[in-house]
C-alpha cells in the first residue's frame, strides 16, 4: 500500500536526478504534464536536458532549473536510490501521477521494440545497444512506479491518486489501462523483453 497520501499538486520534490530530469524533460519539450498525452519526445538521457538545465548545490540537495521549473532532489534519496538500484528512487514520486508512469512506460516500450528490429539487422553499434536495453528498463521501472501506488486489496488504481487532468482523462476513455492485471502484464512483458535482448545480442 502506498506509504503516504500524495499532495494535489506536486510539491516539486524529485527522489533522483533521473526522475527530475524526467519531469523537467516533459517540461522543455512543451508536454504540459497535466494536459497532454504526447510523451513520444521523452529522451532516457538525462544530458539531454541537463545541458540546458541550471544544477546547484544547496545545503542538502540539488535544485534543478529549467525556465520555469524548478526541482529539488535530495542528495539523501539520491544515495538511497544508486546503492539499491533505483532508476527513479524509493517510495512514491511526488511530481509524476501513476497513470502518467504508465503512459511514459508506453512509450519506452515501443521506443525499445521498434529499435530492436532495427538493431537484429545490424547489432555492431554499441551506443544503440546501449540505448535500446535502457528503454526496456526504463518502460519496466515506469509500470513498477505505476503499480507502487496500488493499495494492496485493490485492482485498479485509485480515481484519488492520479492527480493530473491528463490521466484522469485516459482513465475515462480506457479505465481497463490502469488495471492490477494490466499493469502486471506490463511489467512481465517488458523483463521479459529485456532478458531476451539481452540474451539475443549479449557477446
């Protein structure tokens, strides 16, 4: 179950650098978080804004700067989150809804399958070996972010926890989308896809 009730609005707190630059990269590519539905600009990189974000170091945390937008990620769960592992960090995200989690995983996921076909006709090129296996990991992290907000007797994920129009909007049109059983599928599909990629093109 969720550990904590999450904040209508986001109170601008990233768990990492990644997950900030994640927002922030929804931001700088103009995908308002609570409007659109587009996130097919998404980039796994985080140089990809960085170069163009503001970094300073404040007394414990980063702040993170791009135009308007601002983010603070705490070198504590920074920490945390690169001994344990964590792509986007522990707990609950306080600036991305579940329901966007699930629709970024999308896109991840067809960004990962569409170059994997290009990638079995010509596997020489490291970089997009590279980039291919972070986007299968990145659509698995996504749906798990997705599912941490599932209280533990529920089925689908609770109308009170996706805060943003957006998502409120896709739960409407496709309620079926932010099912338990769905969102488990997902999730097995994407390792699954990994490992065999990972098995199919390992040296």
């Amino acid at each position: 179950m969720p550990d904590h009730a999450h904040p209508a609005p986001p109170s601008g707190h990233a768990r990492t650098l990644i997950e900030a630059f994640l927002y922030l990269d929804l931001t700088a590519h103009g995908l308002d978080p609570d409007q659109s539905p587009d996130f097919t600009t998404l980039d796994h990189d985080p140089a990809a804004v960085s170069r163009q974000a503001v970094l300073t170091e404040e007394e414990d945390a980063w702040r993170v700067r791009l135009g308007d937008a601002e983010v603070l990620v705490p070198y504590a769960s920074e920490s945390e989150a690169r001994s344990e592992d964590l792509t986007f960090g522990s707990g609950l995200s306080e600036l991305i809804d579940p329901g966007q989690w699930a629709l970024i995983a999308v896109t991840y996921g067809n960004r990962a399958l569409e170059a994997s076909f290009f990638f079995a006709a010509d596997s020489s090129d490291d970089a997009q070996y590279e980039s291919i296996t972070a986007d299968w990991r990145f659509a698995a992290d996504a749906v798990a972010e997705a599912l941490k907000f599932l209280p533990d007797d529920a089925d689908e994920l609770p109308a009170e926890e996706l805060w943003t129009a957006m998502s409120q909007a896709v739960r409407e049109e496709e309620p079926q989308r932010f099912t338990r059983s769905a969102l488990e599928q997902e999730l097995a599909y994407y390792r699954q896809s990994l490992t065999d990629f990972h098995r199919l093109h390992a040296e």
